[in-house]
C-alpha cells in the first residue's frame, strides 16, 4: 500500500551510498574499538551507538523513545515522530511522541481505522506506508484532516514487526513533516532499519516489559480519566453546562492550544478559573 508520489530526485542519495558503503566496510574491519567504524560517517556511527543503547536498555518505553529520537536525527525532513503499537486486543495507542500533536493526529486514524500507521501496524499491512502530500491523496481522510490542520503534509510510517513469540504484539514507527514531498527514497531505507533495530531490542526485553508497559498504561489511563473527569466537573459547576458540554470544552480548547485533552484537564484542575470566559 506504499504510495511514493513526487520525490525530489537526488537529494541526499549521494550521501546515503557512502555513509552504507562506509558501514558495509567497517563491519569488515578488526572491529569498532580498533578503527572499523571509527572512520565512519556519522549515519553508520549514530546505528552503531543506537544498537548498543538498545541492548542495554531496560524497558520497552526507553527502547521506543531512543528509537523516536533517532528518526528525529537520521531523518532529516522528521518534524515530528511518534510510535504506534497495537494491543492484544487489537486497539491502537501512542506510548512515545517527540511533540504533542501526534496523539491528536495518530488517534484520528486509530478512530477510523484508517491510516498509514495503522496500516503498518497490523500483521498483514505494508512494510512501509507513504503519503508524499495529505492535502490531495484521498486514501485516509479522517486522518489527513487532522495531520493537515497541525500543519503536516508528508508522512512515513514503518512497521515494527512481532516477536516470533506470542502475543505477537505489532506497531509501527512513525514520522511526519510539514512541507509536502519532503522524504526521500533515502529516508525511507533509514525508517526500515530503524525499525529493524527497534524490533529487535522490543523482542529481546518484551518478555520483561510487556507487562510493566500495559500496567503503566492502565495507571496513566486511570488517572488520565480521573483528571478529565475533575475537569469537567469544575466546568460544569462554574458554567452550568452538561457532561458532554464540558468535555467538548475541553477537548476544542485543547486542539486550539495544540495541548493534550489529560494537560489541559490538569490545567483546569490545578486553577479552575482558567477556562472561565471573560
């Protein structure tokens, strides 16, 4: 389901065959310490070091958000990177973004059930979904309507792929940028071995953090509801408005202030008076 568009042809490829060369040559060397990648360019240096950050990583939320910030550093037309992942039971969630729109903009597709990341994310999605402008490709509307209102046109989702073991679990790694075809077909090799590095240090601690992340994932949804529900309620009282008011409050003024629905709530918790019209 890859959809390549209008790349502008040249731009990095030169780059990215020597920095590969350099790799492909070092790993013939005496070794990384004795010289092998020490002349290497910086792309071959930076998945060097990633892989030995990953190794010794300790839970599946450090993995991701070493990962995140990678994309942010070898992708260079990245604005804006986050991680899907897909339960056991076949819902889709966020754990890892490097700004705050990407919830707003992954749950969109998590809705409806359509999108470059969720597409990648399911078992028998692609490899790799691209969307080179959101504003004119009509394959995931819901999804490109909220990508283009934060100012997003280029995407690039990849996908994680499941351990070998049950329960299998799938996600997809994610970047997004502002200008229309602005990922290369470089980019694109450097998002699968991202992804390739991140798989692979997810199936070695898994088995360790699976269950602490979907824990942590329960005590922060717990207490993500609990604050929107004091949120609303505060609004309730002060502007005598309905439950669903409230929230609709809430979650329009949170898109205009390009903040999380959970921060906002917290916000309003912390001084009620925040929202209270002049």
């Amino acid at each position: 389901m890859e959809h390549s568009g209008t790349a502008r042809p040249g731009r990095g490829e030169q780059a990215w065959a020597e920095e590969r060369a350099r790799f492909v040559r070092a790993g013939d060397g005496p070794g990384y310490a004795e010289g092998g990648l020490g002349d290497a360019g910086p792309l071959a240096r930076e998945f060097a070091e990633l892989t030995t950050a990953l190794l010794a990583s300790g839970s599946v939320a450090d993995i991701l958000a070493r990962v995140a910030a990678a994309a942010r550093r070898v992708v260079p037309a990245a604005d804006l990177v986050s991680v899907t992942l897909r339960d056991v039971d076949g819902r889709f969630h966020t754990p890892i973004e490097t700004g705050p729109a990407a919830s707003d903009i992954d749950e969109a597709q998590y809705r409806s059930g359509r999108g470059p990341c969720v597409e990648s994310a399911r078992a028998d999605g692609p490899a790799l979904a691209v969307a080179d402008d959101l504003r004119s490709d009509g394959r995931w509307p819901e999804f490109a309507e909220a990508a283009t209102r934060f100012g997003y046109r280029s995407v690039l989702a990849t996908a994680l792929l499941p351990d070998a073991q049950p329960p299998r679990l799938s996600g997809a790694l994610n970047v997004y940028a502002r200008p229309a075809t602005a990922f290369v077909p470089a980019d694109r090799d450097r998002m699968l071995l991202l992804a390739t590095h991140a798989s692979l240090a997810l199936a070695v601690c898994g088995a360790v953090s699976m269950a602490g992340l979907q824990e942590t994932q329960l005590r922060q949804a717990i207490a993500s509801r609990d604050v929107i529900g004091q949120a609303k309620g505060i609004l309730m009282t002060r502007r005598g408005l309905t439950a669903d008011q409230a929230f609709e409050v809430l979650r329009r003024t949170s898109q205009d202030l390009n903040v999380k629905v959970v921060d906002l709530a917290g916000t309003v918790t912390a001084d009620p008076t925040t929202l209270d019209t002049p």
